[in-house]
C-alpha cells in the first residue's frame, strides 16, 4: 500500500482499514515518508497484537510490514 | 543504545520531560514561557507590511506597547521570530542526524487545500483564544491559568469534530 | 518488484549546519543576549519535538481516532512537572515583590472556547499543530508550508478581527488564576490531581478500547 507524502493520520486510518479488508495470513506493506505515522502505526499494531516490522528503505521513507494472524 | 539516541525515535515520555525541562529553564531564565503564534504573527505582519498593507495601525498592534514594539523590529531581531526559526532549524538538525532527511511532495490537490483551510482557521483561533497549543494550553496550564484547562477541553472537542470531517472527506 | 533505494548519510550536512546555528548563537548574541537565548531555545525545543515525533495534534486526536493515549498521557507527565516549576517560580516572583504573576495567565470567556474549537478542527485536518508545522517545515514536508500559509493568513485575519472579540468578549471575561482559589500550595494539589485523573482515566481508556474503523 502506498501513503507517500500522505500525512498523518492518514497512512494509520488506511492501514486500519486495509488490514481488515485483507485475509487471514496476509502481509501488508505500508509505505509511508511520515515520521510519525511509522510511530503510531507501530503502536496501534502491537494493540492488535500483530507482528509487524519497519525498515528505512532511504532517506525518511520508510516500509512497514504488517503480517495478519488472526 | 547509542544509535537508539541519535537516530530515535525517542519516547513520548523522554520528549514529554525534556519538553518540560526547557520550557521550565526557559521561564526561569527568560521570564516567560514558550509562545509561537505571537511569532508567526509577527511573521504575517512584516510579509503584509512589505505588500503595502498597514499593520502598525491596527487597533491590535497600536493599542499594545509590547505588540508595537515587536512590529518594529524584523524577523531575524524578534526574539519570538527567531525562537520560531529556531524550533524549524532544531528539527532539520535532528533528521539529519538521523540521516531522515527528505523533501515531500504534495500528493493531491485536496491536500493542498485542506492544509490552507487547517492554516487558516487555526491561525483565526489564536488570536482569539489568545495562543495556540504552546502559548495557551502547554505554557498556560502549568501557570494555574483557568483559560489553559478550558482551552484544552474546547481544542479536544474541535478535534473530534476535525476526525470525523478527516474520515468523511480526506481519507 | 520494489527498485532498491540508496540511503545516503546526511551526517555531514548536520555537522555543517550545527556549526552554523552555533555562529549564529553568538552573532545573535552579540547583538543582544537574549536573542541569542531564544535561538537556542528554538533549536533544542525543536531537536526534541522532531526526535521524540511530540504532536499536539496527534495528542488530542489519537485517543479519538486509534483509542490511543499514549501522547496525551505523555503531555499530562509534562504538565505536571511543570506546574511544580512554573509555581515555584511564580511564587518567588510575587514574594519577591512582582506586581503580576509572571506565566501565561489570559482572561478567559467565550473567546477562548471559541478559539480552542476551531484551533481543535484545524490542527487535525492540517496534520499538525502550530509546533508540528514549524517542526514539519524543517523535516522537509512541503505539504506544511501551505499550512504555514494558511496559518499566516489566519492569524491576520484574526488580528485585524481581534477589536470586535476584545470588545464584546475579552474585556468582560475575569483572568482566572488557580491560586486565588486554593492558595498556592491547595494550586499545585488541586492541579496535580486533576492530572493524575485524567491520567488514570486516559490509562483505562487506552486499555479498553481498540478502535477498529
């Protein structure tokens, strides 16, 4: 999923609503260049007790792997 | 460790305190605490004075000692200016430290104007709420002010109000 | 499959612009010491806000889109530390003979809910506040510079407005200091409390509810 130049709150709400949308053992990747989105994205997905991991891809941008489990 | 405190992020609570140190240091050294929008503005007077407008008159500006005195000096001898400069160049500096540093564009054109919209009533709302999130809520609690508590309750109605519209129009 | 991007460092231009902003600090200095404090103050304010990704904005609306309080308990930590400060240093102020409470004590009425309302809307359809906006300006967001626009525009339109507000509304509303009722040490307690209130309603809020949209 692409949330470049989105800004916050938006690459959360989007991920909030892709992953439900998605099935069961999927991966989402979100990329974002938002500073804070990588934060509170973060946060709300260790909410939902899902694993997830974020990797610099370059200069402040960032991907953000969201595996669904359940 | 070492990377964990040059590239971050750090934890709210890290920036919750060290926020709350300087704004301490910087009532006990300078008088007064941290304020933005009486800055920028300052900021929006000079660029409208430089178009030909006549800020100076204004009953806001003229009827106020320490508002007139702040028109007339410039952006790089305000005190309040400057410490606005300051907070854009601290933020470039934490993102180059972190090697973060990178230009974003503008995605969409309702971007553009839900940021001008944001500016604009934000803007309005300080002046007549007398400060923004710093000068009348975050400087202004801790002061004892009755103003700052019912600022924060107006501002976290607002920004229900402001989700809802995001989720409906923006999303 | 996804092109891979290089990361180039950028350490080198932090230590240029380091050495910039401490040239700065004197020649601000020189001119007068103050300037040179506020420019500091502006950076460090700023190297904290970016580092710790502090949003006022995110504040008021995580707990109301994500049933997220982290930040807003995070600013309530803040708040409380400094009320301990701020009175002490208002205290000495006053019993060292200060005709005015020093602070950010404004009157407050109907403006300032007025104003706090549409503050509230704006910051979250702009995604940042008024520090958030400087602070974006200098991680790079051009998005923000249109806020910043629109913030300058606004703040005009509201001084040229703020005669008719003063009038009708801030000239009769009563500047409410806490101290006043509750003496200086009942101040700090009553404030310190409501804090703790809020903190343990925010806690409970954050661990009940898991907004899924």
């Amino acid at each position: 999923m692409d949330c470049l130049y989105e800004a916050c709150p938006i690459p959360l709400l989007k991920t909030m609503q892709s992953l439900k949308v998605l099935n069961q053992g999927d991966v989402l990747i979100v990329e974002t260049d938002h500073s804070c989105a990588i934060k509170n994205i973060a946060e709300w997905v260790g909410k939902q007790k899902l694993p997830c991991e974020i990797i610099e891809v370059s200069n402040g941008e960032w991907e953000i792997y969201i595996r669904k489990e359940r | 460790m070492k990377s964990k405190i040059i590239i971050g992020p750090w934890s709210y609570l890290t920036g919750a305190i060290l926020l709350a140190v300087l704004n301490t240091l910087l009532f006990a050294a300078l008088h007064t605490p941290w304020q933005i929008t009486t800055g920028i503005t300052y900021w929006a007077a000079w660029i409208f004075k430089f178009l030909g407008g006549a800020p100076e008159n204004w009953h806001y500006f003229a009827n106020n000692a320490s508002k007139s005195e702040g028109l007339s000096q410039s952006f790089l001898s305000n005190s309040l200016s400057l410490m606005n400069f300051g907070v854009i160049f601290g933020a470039l500096l934490a993102v180059l430290i972190a090697s973060q540093f990178k230009v974003k564009k503008i995605k969409s054109p309702k971007q553009i104007f839900a940021a001008l919209l944001g500016g604009i009533i934000m803007g309005y709302g300080t002046r007549i709420a007398l400060g923004c999130n710093i000068g009348a809520f975050f400087s202004a609690i801790p002061s004892l002010s009755v103003s700052g508590w019912v600022w924060g309750i107006s501002a976290f109605i607002g920004a229900w109000v402001g989700s809802k519209l995001l989720i409906k129009y923006l999303l | 499959m996804k092109k891979v991007k290089t990361k180039k460092d950028q350490r080198a231009y932090f230590w240029f612009f380091s050495f910039l902003a401490l040239i700065l600090i004197f020649l601000f200095g020189i001119t007068s010491p103050y300037l040179g404090y506020y420019w500091l103050f502006g950076i460090l304010f700023g190297f904290v806000l970016q580092k710790s990704r502090f949003c006022f904005a995110a504040a008021f609306r995580d707990p109301i889109i994500a049933g997220s309080t982290s930040l807003f308990r995070a600013v309530l930590v803040a708040m409380a530390i400094m009320t301990v400060f701020f009175t002490l240093i208002q205290y000495n102020a006053v019993q060292g003979g200060a005709l005015t409470i020093p602070g950010r004590i404004s009157p407050v009425g109907v403006h300032t809910i007025a104003g706090g309302f549409i503050f509230g809307i704006g910051m979250v359809i702009a995604g940042g506040c008024a520090t958030g906006t400087l602070m974006r300006i200098g991680e790079g967001f051009f998005m923000q510079v249109i806020v910043l626009i629109g913030f300058l525009i606004g703040t005009l339109w509201g001084a040229w407005d703020y005669p008719w507000w003063e009038r009708v509304f801030i000239s009769n509303s009563p500047t409410l200091h806490l101290a006043q009722y509750f003496g200086w040490t009942g101040a700090v307690i009553f404030q310190l409390v409501l804090i703790a209130v809020l903190y343990y309603i925010a806690k409970k809020y954050d661990d009940q509810n898991n907004i899924l949209l």
